[in-house]
C-alpha cells in the first residue's frame, strides 16, 4: 500500500509517479467506471475488490499530486487536486465525458490533446456555462496534464522494486532479497513460471499482476520476460532453455563463455611450440576442454537414463557443446573448478590460463576465501546453468573445498605439462594449510532418536509408490552406506547370494546378500545388505509389478529405486495417462530431493514437539547424511573402523577394490551384527 509521496530529489526508496498513475487519476475525475480504470491502469497495486487498497491509493496519488504541486509553490494546484470532485452535485447541462465522446467520434486512436479540442469545438457553448462541477472537473485535468509533464517518470531496470510496487509485495521481494526491477525479472526468468514460489506473500493472483505491469513497461525497463518463463518447465525444450542467456564475455557457464582473442591464451606467455604439443588444441579454452575429456565420464547406460528422462524432447536437436551437460561426478566436479579459475582469470584478471604467474595462483586462492563482489559471483547452490540467477560460487570456499580447488588445477596443468601444451605448472608449490578433521564427520549424522524418529514418519506416509520407494531408500542407505549416486544406479543383477564356510578364524558358516557397487573412480567394491533389506526389496519389487524373486529373468536391468509406478492415478496427464516402466530408476536429483522435503516435514515435527534444535538439525539432513549416520551408529556398536571404511568405499582410505574371502566374509559378519541390533 502506497504510503510515501514522490520527491524531486531521487530517493531510492520513494514511490515514483508513472504515466499510469496520471492517466487513472484521470479516468476518475471524469466519472469513468472506477472498477475498470483500475483494472486498466492500476491492477498491479493489487485487486480491484479490495476497497481498502483502491481507496487509500487513490488518497496517495492525491498527496503526492499535491506535494508535487508545492514544491513547484503552485499552492493553489496543490488545492484543486485533493477536490474530489465525484462528490460534488452536477447541476449543469449534461455532456458526455471525454472517453464517451471519442468513443463516439471514432478518436481513441488520437491523442488526449485532440480528442479535448474536437470536443471543445462540438461543446463550446455548453462548456462555457458548465456548472462548478464541471468546472472543476477541467482544472483538474489541465492540473494532472501540468502535473505528469512535470514528474511523471517511466520505470527504468535499476529502480527499486519499492519505488514502484506497493509496500506488501515490495516488503515481501526485498525479503526475498529482490531490490531493484532488474533483480525481479532476472528472478522471474531465472527461475521460470513458479519464481514467486519460494517468496511468501506472493501468491499467484499477485504474481500475475506484477508480470502484467513488467510487460506493459518492458520499453523503458529495458528488460522482458522470456517466453520460457509461460510454460511448465517439463514442457520446455533443453535449447530453448539455452537461449534464455546468451552467450558473453561475462560470468557465464562454461559452455556459454566467450573468451575474447586477447585472453584465449592462443599467444599464451608460457605456451609451448604447438608443433611440439601432443593436443590439436590451439587455446587454452580447447585445451581444457581436452583435459576435461580425458577425465572418466558417463557410461553408455547413464547417457541413455540421462536421454530417457528428458523423454525425448531434445531428440534430433543436438549442440557442439550439449556433452558439458551430461558429465560424470567427476567430471562435473573438475568441471566447476576449471571453470571458476578460467572466469576469474578472463573477467577480473584479465590474463590467459597460460600466462598465469604463481602470483596469479596466490590471488586466486585469496580470492576463493571471500569471492567479491558476491552479487557478482554468488547465488545459491539450486540456480541451473541454464539461468540468468546462475553464478559460479556459492560463498567463501573452506578451507577443505580450496585445497579440492587447488589440487584439480594442479592436475590441469599437470596434464597440459605432460602434453607439452605449457612449460611449467603455475600453481607448483601453492598450498592451503590443513586442518585438523576427524576421520569421520558425525556432525552431518542423526542421532539415534532422530533415526527412530525419521522410520516412524515414514511409516505413517500414505501407501504410494513414491512413499514405498522412500521408505526402502531410507532402509538401504542406512543399512549399507551408499553415496547417493550409488543407490540410484544399483540394479537387481547387481546382488550376489554368498556363502562364506568355517575357516581358520571361526567356525561360523556365513551367508548372505552382497551388493556389488562402483564407487568413485570407477573401483568396485562388496557391500554386505542385510536380510531385513532383502525382503523389503522384495516388497517393493511386487508392488512395481515385478517378480519378488530376486533371480528372475523379468528383474534383469531393474533398479533397486524405480520410477513412481502409480503414475497414471496421481498424475493421469503425465506420460499419456501410462505408469512408468517397472524396471525405470529415478535420478539422483529425484531422491534427494523427495528425501529433503520428507526430512523438512519430520523437522516440523520436532519443531511442533518443541526440540527446536533436534529441529533445526533434521531440517539440514540430506542424503549424506544417512551415509554419516550408518557410520556412526555402525561403529558404535562394534563395527571395527577398518571393516566400515571398506563398506564406505572412502578414497582415501581404501588401498585396494579386490577383496578377499576373508575379509568379504567379517563385513558380512559385522553388518549383520550391526542390524540386528
């Protein structure tokens, strides 16, 4: 609700007067229909039904007229525009107002100025003796006409939401952290047709109106809205998305930087002979990308699931550049810091990766401790590389994430030195100090209460597939441990039925299930899965209308996680009306995402049973965390710390993915002991 007038002086947080705000104020003081000049006019200060708000808007634009006036030392305009005419008796002879009369005439295509002359020629005579009302009524408009050719502003992209929008929803963006109009629609643009989603308050009769006077003003602001932005995102070709940014100069994705001549390292100063280098590239941009190339990608099968979720809306529509969207973990991982260092290097150094200095690395890592300006090089984690809210930090880096940094740049010139592409490796030498860790991060893990907590909600959830699918998932990664790539991409055919006889070290005959996963860097290794999962599994399987068996043809390529498979019920215009295929599996960002929001509802919960902080905890939980807390309650309980880092499949700690009999045979021990208890 408007409740400060326009100055001449520019105050950012001022409401502005616009072209709008006089051209309703005129309508009214000619008797127009009030609910339809608001419609046409002012609809973006909220719904016409509200009287409240047309009311005390309508007492704002005359304030503000009024001040305005005064400043001008126009006291007596000032007077006139607080009249409300509409309350004064008509006691002169009836004329038409000017809408009516141009309407009549054929003139709503000419100019106010033209219409008020063709209607003093018709009514002269009758004007001279209007009454006082309508005497009035015609200083007014003479006033108003004064009054916009003297302040009257269009909207302009770097002018505060709050200088344009009314106080409850410019209150509710600068919350969201949305000051200015081009914030607003990088927002709306960056995020697509449900941005106003996240920001409370703004619901989607408001969000509407908002849009609606964007367009209206997308001339002045310099900006509009992409055509993205009124179709659901699934609807929405890859491509298309592509072109919602183009590509600069500037802080872009990878694949959207424009690295100019004079810093694509072509005349790098540190460059070897490119007669003497074992890469076709001719620049530092290729050359990355070459290095980038040579690291373990995606297998075939994950490039047909990557291609089988998109469903075919990308088929026969293929970029040079379309593999920087389908990379492996790791790749992706020395993607974004390749990336980082070649935007900090072109934009803000202004230097060729192969003329980068040891200095220049210093900098860099200065730099990864405190990126600045943050509008510049920060958003949050969630923001597409599609989307113009993209950027490439999310905040400082600790320091564990800027040794991971440094150590990845090191192998890139490392791969460059062994290519004979440059002379030496710049970031020789630059180091970040440790600190001290422990080996295994409980604070990410949940209590055992929380995770006695975390089952009984799970047990309440509605019998849907998605919620028989999450409640296995919470079963199997507290069970075994799995990274979350992990536990998407395990199949059926991926279990072994074992059996471990008496032996040197006990007497035991050992049995059981072992799931056979490739973890990073493409080691496999045997993770033990207790019997209680096995039949939970076999539950699941029967309810995707697959055989319960696990050894049956019909389970061969069926993911342990599959796709919802009462799709057609809950959402019968998916898919034509068709249940997803039995043996579909989901992708990563499925899980974590319906295993965030379920831990977000259990916080609640807590929240509501007044454990603020058990709250607060859950509501940070992600996957990961149930790897952590297998960890920990694991090792609690007796599981020898070498036996659980085996399970775990750590990098850093395993030194072969070859087990032997023995040791397979004490991890089934163990996790069998561990959940039994």
């Amino acid at each position: 609700m408007p409740t400060t007038a326009p100055s001449v002086a520019s105050d950012p947080r001022a409401r502005r007067l616009g072209a709008s705000h006089f051209a309703f104020m005129r309508s009214l003081v000619q008797g127009l229909p009030l609910r339809d000049s608001w419609e046409r006019y002012l609809q973006v200060e909220g719904a016409s039904s509200d009287l409240r708000i047309v009311r005390s808007t309508i007492q704002w634009l005359r304030d503000a007229f009024a001040a305005a006036a005064r400043r001008e030392d126009r006291h007596g305009v000032a007077r006139l525009v607080l009249i409300d005419v509409s309350r004064l008796p008509d006691d002169g002879p009836k004329v038409p107002s000017l809408e009516e009369f141009a309407s009549a005439r054929g003139l709503e295509d000419f100019s106010e100025a033209d219409q008020l002359e063709a209607f003093e020629e018709e009514f002269g005579k009758a004007s001279q003796r209007l009454s006082r009302r309508g005497r009035l009524i015609k200083k007014q408009l003479d006033a108003l006409l004064w009054l916009e050719a003297l302040v009257a502003q269009p909207p302009r992209a770097g002018d505060g939401v709050v200088a344009w929008l009314n106080s409850s929803i410019a209150s509710r963006l600068e919350a969201a952290g949305i000051f200015t109009i081009a914030q607003l629609l990088d927002r709306i643009n960056g995020v697509g047709r449900g941005w106003p989603t996240a920001i409370r308050g703004i619901g989607p009769a408001k969000a509407e109106r908002v849009m609606h006077w964007l367009a209206e003003h997308r001339d002045t602001i310099g900006m509009q809205i992409g055509a993205h932005v009124h179709q659901p995102r699934m609807q929405l070709f890859r491509h298309e998305l592509q072109k919602v940014v183009p590509p600069a100069s500037d802080i872009r994705p990878l694949e959207k930087l424009v690295v100019p001549l004079e810093l694509d390292g072509s005349q790098g100063l540190y460059r070897r002979p490119q007669e003497h280098c074992l890469l076709a590239a001719s620049n530092d941009y290729a050359a990355l990308l070459a290095w980038l190339q040579s690291k373990a990608g995606v297998t075939r099968d994950q490039r047909d699931a990557a291609k089988a979720r998109r469903r075919g809306r990308d088929a026969g529509i293929e970029g040079p550049m379309d593999w920087l969207l389908c990379l492996s973990n790791t790749q992706r991982s020395y993607r974004k810091e390749a990336e980082r260092f070649l935007l900090w290097a072109v934009v803000e150094r202004r230097r060729p990766l192969s003329s980068m200095t040891t200095e220049d690395c210093v900098a860099y890592r200065e730099f990864l401790s405190d990126p600045s300006p943050r509008s510049r090089w920060c958003a949050q984690r969630n923001r597409e590389r599609w989307s113009p809210l993209w950027r490439p930090f999310e905040g400082p880096l600790s320091p564990s994430a800027q040794r991971q940094a440094i150590t990845i740049l090191k192998n890139l010139y490392a791969f460059w030195i062994d290519k004979n592409y440059v002379m030496g490796n710049p970031w020789s030498g630059v180091n970040v100090l440790h600190a001290a860790q422990p080996r295994l991060n409980t604070g990410r893990s949940l209590s055992v209460a929380q995770w006695r907590l975390v089952v009984e909600q799970s047990d309440q959830l509605p019998d849907t597939s998605t919620a028989r699918r999450l409640r296995f998932a919470l079963s199997l990664l507290y069970a075994t441990g799995l990274r979350l790539s992990e536990a998407v991409a395990a199949r059926v055919e991926h279990l072994e039925w074992v059996e471990f006889p008496p032996d040197e070290e006990d007497d035991e005959h050992v049995q059981g299930w072992m799931l056979n996963v490739v973890g990073k860097g493409g080691r496999i290794r045997e993770v033990p899965v207790p019997a209680s999962v096995i039949e939970e599994l076999s539950t699941y399987l029967k309810s995707r209308r697959l055989p319960a068996e696990l050894d049956a043809r019909e389970n061969i390529g069926a993911h342990l996680l599959g796709k919802a498979s009462d799709l057609a019920d809950v959402a019968p215009a998916l898919r034509g009306g068709q249940g997803a295929e039995p043996r579909e599996g989901i992708s990563p960002n499925t899980l974590y995402d319906q295993l965030k929001r379920f831990f977000e509802a259990c916080a609640r919960v807590l929240a509501a049973d007044g454990d603020e902080k058990g709250a607060d905890r859950l509501a940070r939980a992600s996957t990961h965390w149930l790897r952590h807390t297998h960890a920990s309650h694991s090792i609690a309980r007796g599981t020898r710390v070498e036996i659980e880092q085996q399970i775990l499949g750590h990098a850093s700690l395993a030194t072969t993915t070859v087990y032997v009999t023995t040791e397979s045979k004490r991890k089934m021990k163990a996790i069998a002991s561990f959940f039994r208890c």
